[in-house]
C-alpha cells in the first residue's frame, strides 16, 4: 500500500477506480445511521494542529468494514466510505422529510 505524506498545504484530487468491472458483490449502501461521535483530537505526531475525525476502535464496535488495521495492529478509517454512508444517510432523511412537508 502507499501513503502520501505532505507537510504545509496541498490540493489533493480524490479520484479512486469505481469501473463495476473491478467490482464484485455490489449492493446499495444501507440506509442507517452510522453510531458514531465525532471528535475533535491533536496527533501526537502534529501537537497543536487541531483535527477533527473519528476514533477507529469506537468505530470498530458498530461498523467494522470502516476499519483497516495493519501488519502492526494499528487502526486506520476508511474515511471516504464512512463519508460517503453519512452522506446517503443525510440524502435519505432530507427526501422523507421533504416527503413529510409535501
């Protein structure tokens, strides 16, 4: 696997392989919440830059497949896929409450 590792500012331009000929077992995400809390954290590697994100053993309880963990047992999140799950979770609530003011 590779990391990209950047100090000061950077324009990143997400663009992953989503062809379906890459794809097996494709089925429509879900439509739950996620049972997370969000947090505000420093990076022992970045004292005093304030993050924001989610803790991947909380995560870990309730959505495993956000989890990776490595040949060292550390925890890293699939942010994009918990991103894109808060997404259709929002986009599915905001129709039923436009289905509701209708």
């Amino acid at each position: 696997k590779s990391r990209i590792a950047f100090s000061g500012s950077a324009i990143l331009n997400f663009i992953l392989s989503s062809d379906s000929r890459l794809k097996t077992n494709i089925i429509p995400v879900s439509i739950s919440p996620i049972d997370i809390e969000y947090k505000q954290f420093e990076l022992l590697s970045e004292k005093g830059q304030i993050r924001y994100g989610v803790i991947a053993q909380d995560l870990l309880k309730n959505n495993p497949e956000l989890v990776r963990i490595n040949e060292k047992g550390m925890l890293s999140v699939a942010y994009i896929d918990l991103l894109i799950k808060e997404i259709s979770y929002l986009k599915y609530k905001i129709i039923e409450l436009e289905k509701r003011i209708k």
